[in-house]
C-alpha cells in the first residue's frame, strides 16, 4: 500500500529543521559521561549534560545510518530484510505481567515466558522471539540469560534483547556466538539481536540507554531508537510538537550510535500517542495515535531510514475495545509505512501485561493484514468472462472450474474467527472471540515441537549457561 | 486520505471492459416486463427475460448520471453532499433481529425500532435515520408507514427508505411531501429519500429491485445500487471475477435509471466479501473483503460516480472478533476512497442482528476515524521550539502555555474505551467494552429529546399516516 501523508513534503522538511535546530540550541541531556565524551569528541558542544549536536553532525550520522539490513535467524529461512519495503510484525514486548482466562492476571514468570515463546514460534506471521512477559521469578541478574536461552532453544526466529548494560549485553552475545558456533568475526557481520532503545521524554538520554545504543553500535548489532512521546504529557500537545520532538530525540540516538560505529545497524523508532485526558493514561488505536504514526512515517522516509511504529492496546480486558485499538493501530502503522510494527499482539493495559487470549485475537488482525499486502492474483480476463458466462442468472459459483480450481487456497481461513450462523454458534456453546481463544493457545502449546536444531543448540548452550550464572549471571545497569 | 490500489489504472479499464462485455454478450435477467420494455425502447436486445445491453446504452447512462448531488434533511444542518470527496455514515440496515443485553436476541419490533431511530439521532457521526430493525410486530402493509413516520418525527436526518414496490414508494413519498410540507415540484427538485437496490446476484434483477429502481428515478430519489456479490459463492471465487460481475450488474441498474429519467441521482455501491469456506457463511472484514473495496473503489473513480461500500461483521457476538471485522470494513472503506458506507455501526451476524451494545462500540470507531479524517491543525513552528524550551529534560508538558491552551479539545474524547488502570478499572466492576456499552446507549435513550419541529411534522402526518392506515396501507410487491 501507498503511505498516507498528513503534511506536504515541505511540511515534513519544515518539522526535520525545527528538530535539528532543538538538539542546535536546546540540546538533550545525556547523563552517560562516556556517550557525552564521545559526542563532544565529534563536534557537541556540552553545557553539564546537557549536549548540543551540530546539524552537520546529525547529516553525518544520517549518511551513514544502513539504509537496508538483514537481520539474522537461527532458521536461515527465517532471515528477515529490514528496508523500507518491509513489513514485520513483532509480539508484545515490556510486560510485566500475563493474563490467560485460566490463571488469570499475575506477574510473569518463567513458564509463561517458555509458553509465550512457544506461540509466537508457532505464528509465522510473528517475525521475532518475543522479550515479554517479564519472567519475574527469574533474580534479575540471570533473567537475560534465561530469557536468550529460552528464545534461542524453543525458537528459530531473530532474536531481541533488552539493552540493560554491558555485562549482560556481553553475555547475551556471547551466548549466541557459542550457541550458533559463531566466530566474533561472524557475528559482527551479522545482526543477530535487536533491542529497543527509548530515550526519557522529554530530551533525556540516561545511562542504561545511552550505554545500550553505545554497546549494539560497537558489536554492529540493531537498535530500534524510539522515543516514547505521549502527547501531553511527556511531549506537545498538538501532533505537530510531538512529532518535532520525537524525531529529534531519535536523531540523537542515532547520532550516537553512528559516532560509536559509522554503519551500525539502526532503525528510525517512533511510539507517539495522546495521553488520555481523563486518566491521565496514555491511549492508543486514538486518531491522534494514528496521525503521530503517519507524521513519523514521513519523517522517517524523509532522511531515508526504515522506521518501527507500534500498535497496543490500553484496554483491560479481551473485548472489543482491545481489539479495535489494536487494529487501529495496525492499520495507521502500516498506512504510514512502517517496516517494523511492534507489540503487534497481546497487549492490554497500554503493555502493563500482555494476554494470552489477546495475542490470538490480535494474531488474526495481522495474519489478516498480512494477507492483505500480498500481491493480488491477477487472472485472464477471458476466463472471469467465462466464468461467469457458464453460471445462470441466479445459480452460484460453488463448483465452477474457476472455483474448483482455487477454493482451497482462495481465502485467508480465520484462526480465531466463527462465522457459523447463530444456532449452530449457540449450539457450539455461544463462546465469545475471547473463550475460543483459550482452546486455541491451549492446542498450540500441546501441538508445539521445538524446532530443528533446538537440541543442539540447547547442548552446546547449557554450559555456558551453567557458567554464567556460577559466574553470578551479570546485574542490570539501573 | 488517498485512496489504495490494488490494480493498475489500465487493468481497471480492462476489468471495465469486461463488465461492458458480459452485459452486451450474456446480459443480464429481468424479470420486470416494464423494465424490459423501457431497455429494448432504448437499444438492448432480449431474448425471453434475458437483456443484453449494449456499451453505447450504459456508456450514455454513466454520462448523465450526476456526479454530485445533495441528500436533504429536515434539518438543513444535516443535509449531506454526495460526491466523490464525501464520507458518510449509515448505521445497520436489513436486520430482522435485534440484541441488547438486557433483553436477549428477538425479533425486531416497533419498540427496538424506535429505540434505534432515537440512538442514531444522537450521534452526529450517523448521518442518516436507521431502517432496521425490521418492526416485525407491524403488518407489512403498515410497516413503511411506521418506520417513516418514526424517521421523520424522532431524528432530523436524511431520510431512508426499503423500495418494496410502486404503492409503498408513492405513500412514503407523500408521507414525506406532505410532513415537510413539500409540493410535488419541491420534493422532485431535491433528494428526499434513498433506498438501497441489491440485484440477485449472479446477473439477476428481480420485479421488486427494477420496480424500485424506476420508480426512485422517476421521482428523482437516490438508488444506490448494490450487487451483493459473495466471492465463491453468488459470484466469482477470485477477486477480479468478483469485481468484474459486480461491476457489470451495478452497470445494468444505473443504466436502467438513467433509461428511466436521463439525470436521476444514483450511487455506485458495491458489497463483495468471501463466503466462509467451512460455514458456508458471509465473511465480513476478511482481506479478501478490503481487496474487493479496494477494487470497487478504483472502478468507481474510473466512471466518477460516487460509491457507497460497507463495513458489518459476521460475529455472533460484541466481541472482539465483531470489533476487527467491522474495524477492517471501515478502514477498507476509507481506504477504497468509498463515499458512504453502509451497516457501520451494529451489524451482527451477517447482518440478521442489529446490536444495540455493538452500535455503541462501533460508534466509537467511526467517530475515531471521522476525527482521524479532519484535517490536522498547523501550528507554528517557533511555538513548537518554544514549547519544547519551556520543558526541562525529563520533565512534562501538562501545563505549558500550549497545553494548557488546548487541551480541552486536543484529542478524542473516547466514548466507550476506558482507559484506566486495572486497579481502578477492576473498582469499577471490571466490565468489558460491551458491559459498559449497555450503560450507555440506556443513557441515550433516557436523555434523546426529540429534534425540534417534531411534534409540528407529527401533528401534520398523523391524519395523513391515519387515512393510509384505514386505506389498508400498501402491500409489498413480492
């Protein structure tokens, strides 16, 4: 599809200047000494930790920012090209807590982790291992270990990190490299993990952040730069303000990242939405969650870099609010030209949890969109002519040559959708999207079979594994 | 926003084409001896109840059929511009069943029918008065009457009307003169009434849809014609078929307006979906549903008519699968550039329930995209930058100069959606969108005043609406 625009192009360039001249003469403050060090080594000019970037600077990194990357799977099948023609779809992501109709709301922990990572394997439409929920029961300092093992062993789709550090990014590495019997060489010229790195709106870069992009730059590995900009609150109020100060917090991680490593792999990120004014949560699926992802499409195509969006939900429950901001967001990402929609599935209470029922439901949104963005088939008209011509007025289609031909594989099949008409639906026991939702998960963690090569890998893993956590595993920079 | 493609201009044209084809070569069944008479008067060929039409005959007819036109209401407020940049609203239509929660699943009735006539007035965002549920406790010589009357005395909107035979259609239309107090010129000089005219697809015109089709046009009323084209099953499996038997029979019928009264207003409609292959069902919101908008949007444009489509949903229940199939439907819509969209608020099952909980919550779609489609305000950009300095790093925006300026009307005010956290959401009784749903179309119904001049339009119809009752009203043509 052709992206939607709500600004002229000179609009967008217009919006691009008003940034460039924020990190000018603003700045953005950086509390990381060694990011500022390095910044201030290529020209900022420092006032505390407050950082000023030069446009030239921001031109720089921008040039030299990948315009287009792969970014490796275990499964090589499952390698995905990141440009700005792709279309991925990535599950929840930030979670703290799960929910399923069964057991009900709780913090995540390591079984609903290992079960979500089970599902996401078996949805090719999902591209990535999913990060969430957040395995609590895991002691923090081993969590990423847990978390990358189990990505590594139940799935053979890209994996993604959190960027907490440097010791626990090198350890995440480093179990890549030996579970994948990657050389260091092979694996910098490769992108093997992606984390999302969001700045602190407005116009803050902390340690952990600044470390992360810092870190993925130096090892050639993806950072998705996503200022989280909720208009009203931690951004302008009118979509115009937000979308300056969203792009401009995203020239800033991309700046250093391109002056860490000139090249590093980036992509544009931008989760803007309004806050609720009742609330004062914030809101998605809204009008204005879709303008600010139209707006930033723009901006992203404008300097040329492929750009990540979100979808969401802030709703509490499997229902139809949850669903149509879900698709709202969806639909406004993929109108705005993003190549990479985040939180695609599963989240309910604006990513305070993500449900198990909710990425079912969610999954038929985007295995329907999907389907959408496949090339048409295009048929000889001669034979629509006959076709039509060999049915009488009034008869039916059902078991024409044309039909005959194409009805197995002519239409997407529902996965959670039941079109029976109402008796046999009440016959079936009336269950809503939400309860046959259940039985779908439930069948896919009973059907699911790990992946070739699990074992292996699971083999040559566990003792690093072993090591690292006799090792202490390695704790979170806060 | 621009409308999507799914061919290239030239294939549209060839599909075109093809359409002109299958009327000229095969033709198309009617079973009106009127309306045969009117064509052959004209130039077609018949051979017994099979008509052939040449492509000068609805070449002529796509000519004189205008391009823009404008729907009357009583109030003038309301009246509606139909054309090629309009977007307009309507809520169910064609639903014998009605369900709110509190009273179950029942057939339509005088009450419910009421009930939703008040509801649609109360939402701007509905453009036109409801013609469902069908009242099902009215005789059907009386039921016009009846829901004419509850049209034109509880809701001040353009007025819409089932065309089910030459006796109903000329007491509606008196109703309407003689309520608004409108000569025979006034009401033939304006659009009044609309009525929705489906053909029996594949190729089939049926006594009651030609009948309709000659009368609105005599009367210079607004038919919008729509073939009903299930891919697979009333019409060809793949989409290009679809589109091009679809095209073809709403082709038929403009033509057969335009033979009528050269200039009587139509509408291009279009509602091609997929049949369920495992239910045998319709499906609603599917890709294959958006791809056919897609594709009757881009042969609408190429004759320059204005077209109508539809949104609905297939789910049995208000849940979230009844939410993302009328959400795709809606933005498929918007998308295909349609110029109304029919059943986008309500529809249940296909369209044999009206909901009064899944009005609600579809409401709430239709006014996020509404909103979505106002144009964005401009802001200055100095105020932007100035915004942004008046912020330190990590702090907010809640009460800036600009914030507090705006935000008041800044975003969307959700309707439905509750946006609180799930402490304070389970507090409040954790209820599901469709829960909180009952509430408020019972808040509507309580606070509906009747729009001014009602009780004048009564206090005129009511002997009128008396004399036709003891005349015995008027049966339905079968």
């Amino acid at each position: 599809m052709t992206p939607q625009k709500i600004m002229t192009d000179d609009r967008v360039a217009a919006l691009h200047e008003t940034a460039l001249h924020v990190l000018e003469d603003l700045g953005i403050k950086i509390t990381h000494q060694g990011a500022r060090d390095l910044l201030v080594k290529n020209g900022a000019v420092i006032d505390g930790d407050m950082v000023r970037l030069g446009r030239e600077m921001v031109e720089d990194a921008i040039a030299t920012a990948p315009k287009s990357m792969v970014l490796k799977a275990i499964n090589p099948d499952r390698d995905l090209t990141l440009d700005q023609n792709s279309l991925i779809f990535t599950p929840s992501g930030g979670c703290p807590n799960v929910y399923d109709r069964l057991r009900g709301r709780r913090p995540g922990d390591a079984e609903s982790y290992t079960e979500m990572a089970k599902l996401v394997q078996s949805f090719d439409v999902l591209h990535k291992m999913p990060v969430a929920p957040e395995p609590q029961d895991i002691p923090l300092h081993e969590r990423h270990i847990f978390t990358n093992l189990i990505q590594m062993t139940y799935g053979d789709k890209p994996l993604g990190h959190y960027a907490r550090g440097q010791a626990q990014t090198d350890q995440n590495f480093e179990m890549i490299c030996h579970g994948l019997n990657l050389s260091d060489d092979a694996f910098k010229s490769n992108i093997w993990s992606s984390t999302v790195i969001n700045s602190n709106s407005p116009r803050l870069l902390d340690d952990t952040m600044a470390q992360g992009l810092m870190d993925y730059a130096r090892y050639q590995q993806l950072t998705i730069i996503t200022p989280f900009c909720l208009s009203g609150a931690m951004a302008p109020i009118t979509t115009e303000g937000a979308l300056v100060l969203s792009h401009a917090e995203a020239l800033a991680g991309i700046t250093l990242t391109q002056m860490t490593n000139a090249g590093a792999p980036i992509a544009y990120g931008s989760f803007s939405s309004n806050v609720d004014m009742k609330s004062g949560s914030p809101a998605f699926g809204t009008p204005e969650h879709v303008r600010l992802q139209i707006g930033a499409g723009q901006l992203a195509r404008h300097i040329g870099i492929p750009w990540r969006a979100a979808a969401g939900s802030a709703s509490n429950a499997t229902d139809a609010q949850g669903a149509a901001e879900n698709l709202m967001g969806i639909w406004g990402a993929i109108q705005a030209g993003a190549n990479i929609i985040l939180h695609s599935t599963g989240w309910l209470e604006g990513g305070l949890t993500v449900g198990f029922e909710k990425t079912i439901t969610d999954l038929e949104q985007i295995q329907s969109m999907a389907e959408l963005c496949q090339k048409m088939e295009q048929v000889e008209l001669q034979s629509v002519f006959d076709d039509i011509a060999s049915v009488q007025p009034g008869g039916h289609f059902f078991d024409t040559a044309e039909t005959m031909a194409r009805f197995a594989e002519a239409f997407y099949p529902p996965l959670v959708a039941d079109l029976s008409n109402h008796g046999t639906w009440q016959d079936h026991g009336g269950l809503t999207a939400e309860e046959r939702a259940t039985t779908i998960w439930q069948d896919c963690l009973e059907n699911y079979t790990r992946p070739q090569h699990s074992a292996e890998i699971e083999d040559r893993l566990m003792p690093l594994v072993d090591r690292l956590k006799s090792q202490g595993g390695a704790a979170p920079l806060t």
